[in-house]
C-alpha cells in the first residue's frame, strides 16, 4: 500500500517569451524575469534588441492576414524588446498560463497580464503557444543558440 510511485509526468521544453517594448520601457524586465525564476523556470538564453521588422513578420507570419498584423509589427519594432528562452518542465504550458489572456481585461488576476496589463495592444509579452511554434521561435530569435 502507497509503494507505488505514482508517475508525474512532465516533458523538459524551452519556450520563447518576449518583453514587448511597452514592458521595456515601464521597467518590467526584472519584474517579468523575477515571476519566471521564482516559479523555477531557467532563463536559458536573454537579450535585449531592437528587433529587425522582418524577424518581426516571419514571427507573426500566421497572422499575416488579420487586421492588427501590421500595427502588432509597428509596435513590436517601435522600441527594444527583450527576448528570453526559457526552459524547465512543462516550460511551455507553464509560461502561457503565467502570461495570461491575450487580452488582459480577460487575463486572471495573479497572470503577467492580469497584474500589469490593460490592453490588448499593449499586453507586455508573448509566448510560444505549443511545441512547433515553440522551435520555430526559438529558432529565428536565437539562430545562435542558447546556454545550455
Ligand atoms: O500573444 P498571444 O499568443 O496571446 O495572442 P495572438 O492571438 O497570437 O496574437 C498576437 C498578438 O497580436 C497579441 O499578443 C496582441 O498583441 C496582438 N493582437 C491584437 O492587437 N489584437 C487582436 N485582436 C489580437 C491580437
Ligand atoms: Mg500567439
């Protein structure tokens, strides 16, 4: 009775977030980078850019046909951004519900956006929403690799 170990599941992802530059420029770097390291996430790779337009579209390319693509893209090239890799279990899954909504007046209270966001337009980062998405951004913002 109670030997058995019951399995915890949990995969070993690294996901991309974005401090979009309204968060630059409001000083939350340290805030946002403080909630992923007190959860236990690493921070596996880290800079702060001014981010060319083009890495900005290919970014955004799935939503290269809706109406906020090109505003999304004026906004994130309107100031620097800092883009993190950031791994740890479940690291995925883990840094979206963190996030939040994208849109913060939806975004739970105790979310990155819900505590520190009010817009859509201005709701201070991004994150990889899957596996796929995950590498492919990982793969554009840091063609250099991360620490491993
Ligand atoms: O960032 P997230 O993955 O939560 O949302 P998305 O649906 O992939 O949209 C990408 C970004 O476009 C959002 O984070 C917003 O900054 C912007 N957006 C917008 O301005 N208006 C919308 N109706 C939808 C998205
Ligand atoms: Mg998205």
């Amino acid at each position: 009775m109670g030997s058995e170990k019951v399995s915890s599941s949990f995969v070993n992802e690294t996901t991309l977030v974005l401090i979009k530059p309204g968060g630059v420029s409001r000083g939350l770097i340290g805030e946002v980078t403080r909630r992923v390291e007190a959860r236990g996430l690493t921070i596996s790779g880290m800079k702060l850019i001014n981010a060319p337009r083009e890495t900005v579209e290919t970014h955004y390319a799935e939503h290269r046909e809706r109406p906020f693509f090109k505003d999304v893209c004026d906004y994130l090239t309107s100031g620097p951004i800092v883009a993190m890799a950031v791994s740890g279990p479940n690291a995925i899954k883990a840094i979206r519900t963190m996030m939040g909504a994208t849109n913060p007046i939806e975004a739970t209270p105790g979310t990155v956006r819900g505590d520190l966001a009010l817009t859509i337009d201005d709701n201070l980062t991004h994150s990889s929403d899957g596996e796929e998405s995950a590498a492919r951004e990982l793969g554009l913002w840091f063609s250099e690799g991360m620490v491993k």
